[in-house]
C-alpha cells in the first residue's frame, strides 16, 4: 500500500505518516486523478496530489527548499507502495492553484517573480501561502516583499498608490480580505493596519459575503477580525468629521492672491459630502477639489497650502491606524525612505 500523507495547513506541523490509499484521502480513484500539463517530469520521482491534480515532479528539487518535504521524503517507504506511473504518491491539502505556483518558483527560481510588468495578488498570495505552510524561505521573503509596497507602514507610499497596485503588484479592492488572512496566517502584523482599511473602504455586503481566491476558495473574515473591522469604521467616521472640520484652517498664505478667501472656502465646502459618501478617509479628494479650482477661484498658494495641510491631517490619521483597528504594531508609520 501507498505512503498517504495529508500535510495540514500549519507550517509549525512536521507531516504525519498515516498509511493508506491515496485514492481513499481524495475520494477519488487514482484513474480519474488529471495530470497536470505543465509540471509533470518524465523524469520525475514523486508525486504530489492536490484535489484532483496530479504533479510529477523530482524529489531532491523540492527537499533542497523545504524542510517540510525534506522530513517527508527521509521517512522510511512502505514496504508494498501503492505508485502511479511507477512513483510513490503524496497527497496534499493545498488547492493545485497554490502548488503549482510553489513548484513553478521553485523550479524557475527568481524568474518567476522577473516579469516585465507588475505580478497578481493572487500569486502572490499564493506564494505566500505555500512558502510559509513549507518553509520554502526565499519564496516567502520576495512575495512578501513585493506585497509590503502595497500594505505598507509609510504614509507617503500609501498616499502614491492608494491600494491601487504598485509597479510590482497588481490588484483589486476585494484583495484586501484575502491579504488581513494573508497577514495574520504569516504573522506580519505591520501589514495588518493597512489591510484592514482596505477592507473598510468595501461595502458591508461584500465584506459579509467575503471574496473568492483565483482559485474559488472562498475568503471570509473571522468573527474577531470582522468585529475590528465593523468598530473601526465608526472610529474612521469620526476621523472624517475631523478631517472636514479642521480642512478649511490652514494658515494663509502671505502671498495669497485669491478674490475672496469666504468665497474659495465655500466653494471648497461643497465637497464635504462628497467625501464622506466616498468613506476613504486618507484620500486625496480635497486636494484634487482644491487643484480643480485653481487659478478661476483658488491662486496656487492657497491650493498648495490647502493640500500640504490635507497631507498631514490624513497623516495623523494614518498614524492612529493601528490604534483604529485595535492592531499592536512595532514601528508603525516609520518612513521607509
């Protein structure tokens, strides 16, 4: 009979050997298990099943990367293997979405992270996922890397991207749940604050009904993730009540040319509501609302007064992030210049 490892999803775990059919662990006979077209080596010495995809690949390649399969493949074979195509099988938890990126950046090393333009989340969070559950290091340093540009403690990066993508990421407003699981299942609580108000910026429904992985994994908040992030937006409509207030108290200019300071100041006031209806607190619309009224009702002095006071009231804000969120980070808010 086959070695049938089912390897958990805590990276802390070393894998058990509980023999049996593989074919048993998947509910799925062996016959109807598809190859995968892209990973599967003629020369290959082990194979891997995640659900129902088959990875024939070389032993000693992943063991030289991972500790985790490293154990694995020491553990003493049983005596009658149960094989497919001749090499003994291992199944995994993980979707093959997940390990096929695992085993594509183990084989193509840092290439697959030298793409001309910027790479997916939801590569990324897969080769976060698995480099962490297989302590495949190098592979979790660099995703994480990259997904610091995005989910960072410095203001004046955030305030560039606005959780729009960077040059080296790519992705969209519903990530951000899936980056909060990201982030609390690796331990990087520096990251947390700034996912957590990506996660406020989306509508209550969404966040309830949770957003599907690339590979139709559904993510959802926990219960204790969801209560910090429902009790931090209300402190975040605070924060936007202060922003507006204190907006319009800049000191002037002393080379203030505008017609009328009452006038650019209610001009500036019709904004307000548009800004709370926008619920991002850190934002620049104010600053692109002063911008659109330069030189017809705004001088230049006046606009770069009005945005260089809007930096550092979003500042301030951004600075109480963790306490928003009842986060404890080290060293949040630190320029990383």
């Amino acid at each position: 009979m086959s070695q049938e490892v089912m390897i958990s999803d805590a990276a802390a775990e070393r894998p058990s050997q509980d023999p049996g059919l593989a074919s048993d662990a998947m509910g799925t006979p062996l016959s109807e298990i598809q190859r995968d077209p892209d990973v599967w080596f003629e020369d290959g010495n082990i194979i891997v099943i995640a659900q129902q995809t088959a990875f024939c690949f070389h032993r000693g390649t992943l063991a030289k990367h991972s500790e985790i399969f490293c154990s694995l493949f020491t553990v003493p074979q049983p005596t009658s293997p149960d094989t497919m195509d001749g090499c003994p099988v291992i199944c995994v938890t993980d979707t093959p979405y997940d390990f096929k990126f695992l085993l594509r950046a183990i084989y193509d090393g840092v290439s697959v992270f030298a793409t001309k333009g910027p790479m997916n989340f939801s590569v990324l969070a897969a080769l976060v996922r698995m480099g962490h559950k297989y302590e495949v290091e190098s592979v979790l340093d660099e995703s994480l890397r990259r997904l610091r540009t995005v989910y960072t403690t410095d203001f004046a990066v955030w305030n560039e991207h606005h959780h729009e993508g960077t040059s080296v990421v790519s992705l969209c407003d519903k990530d951000a749940v899936e980056a909060v699981n990201l982030f609390r299942l690796t331990g990087q609580s520096q990251m947390l604050p700034s996912a957590f108000y990506a996660c406020a910026r989306l509508d209550i429904s969404e966040i309830l009904a949770g957003m599907k992985r690339a590979d139709g994994t559904l993510e959802t908040l926990s219960a204790e993730d969801l209560e910090l992030l429902l009790e931090g937006r209300t402190e975040l409509v605070k924060y936007d009540a202060h922003i507006i207030a204190h907006f319009f108290k800049p000191p002037l200019p002393v080379d203030c040319t505008c017609p009328s300071v009452d006038l650019s100041r209610a001009l500036l006031t019709n904004g307000s509501k548009l800004l709370l209806d926008n619920a991002d607190v850190l934002g620049s619309y104010f600053t692109q609302l002063a911008n659109s009224y330069c030189t017809s009702q705004l001088c230049r002095s006046c606009v770069d007064a009005l945005a260089a006071h809007h930096f550092m009231l979003r500042r301030k804000v951004w600075d109480e992030l963790p306490n928003i969120f009842d986060i404890e980070v080290s060293g949040w808010g630190i320029d990383q210049t």
